[in-house]
C-alpha cells in the first residue's frame, strides 16, 4: 500500500487534534497521484477532499482495511506498526515549524524505505511544499 502523510519541518503532524496546515494545491496533487485509486481515510481527513477529485473511502481504520495497491491518506494514526505493509511513503513537507502535539512515528530510513524522488512545488497557502516518495 501507499502511505501518504504531510508533515511540518520537526515531523509534526497534529495540534491539539487538528492538522497543522492543509493546502488545496496539496490536496489537488494527492488526487492526481491517486488517479484512479481509491484513497482510504479516516473520518478526521475526509472533509479535506470533499471538493476534491478523487475516489475516497472513509472507514475506521484506513491502515487496516487498505489493500496492497491502495492509497491511505494519515494524520491522527501511527503508522510504524504497517510498516511491513506499507510498499511506499509519500511525505509532503510543509517546510515550516508549527507546534504540534503528535508527529509521525518513523524515520523512514530505519524502517527500509529509501527516497526515490523528491520535488518541490507551490502550495496556495505556501510557497512550497516538498513531496518526497520512499520505496522498499
């Protein structure tokens, strides 16, 4: 499965259980590497793609239900226990620091992913967003 996550610059995730940014260019980019897939989420992300488009299907728990070829979009779940699940990681970085309260839980390099491409673009509320793919 593809694991997608969007982090600020200390790999911060959540503040005070809301999302440090969001970004409609971000989500517009998600979509068009879904295709399409389908995009698994919980209830807490799916209002980010509402106006968005791309086949989403919220469900409790995305990392369990998502198959080998899906797409599962994380903000408020760990993720270092589907780590043997998980083919690829697709991190956007926000490149700001934002307090946060919860963070991703891996280094993707201790837990066998390298980066296979990395490219930065213009968000429409920031001035760029990088977008790295880590593959096993």
């Amino acid at each position: 499965m593809t694991v997608i996550v969007s982090i600020e610059d200390r790999g911060g995730m959540l503040f005070l259980k809301r999302r440090v940014s969001k970004d409609r260019l971000l989500t517009d980019d998600i979509a068009k590497t879904v295709g399409d897939g389908v995009l698994y989420v919980s209830d807490f992300s799916e209002e980010l793609f509402s106006e968005s488009n791309v086949s989403v299907l919220c469900v409790p728990n995305p990392l369990d239900a998502a198959g080998k070829d899906d797409f599962v979009f994380v903000e408020n779940m760990e993720i270092k226990n589907y780590t043997d699940k998980i083919d690829r990681l697709i991190i956007y970085k926000w490149n700001r620091k934002y307090p946060f309260d919860f963070s991703l839980d891996i280094v993707p390099a201790e837990c066998g992913f390298s980066l296979s491409e990395s490219c930065d673009f213009k968000g429409y509320s920031h001035e760029k967003i990088t977008k790295e793919i880590y593959v096993k």
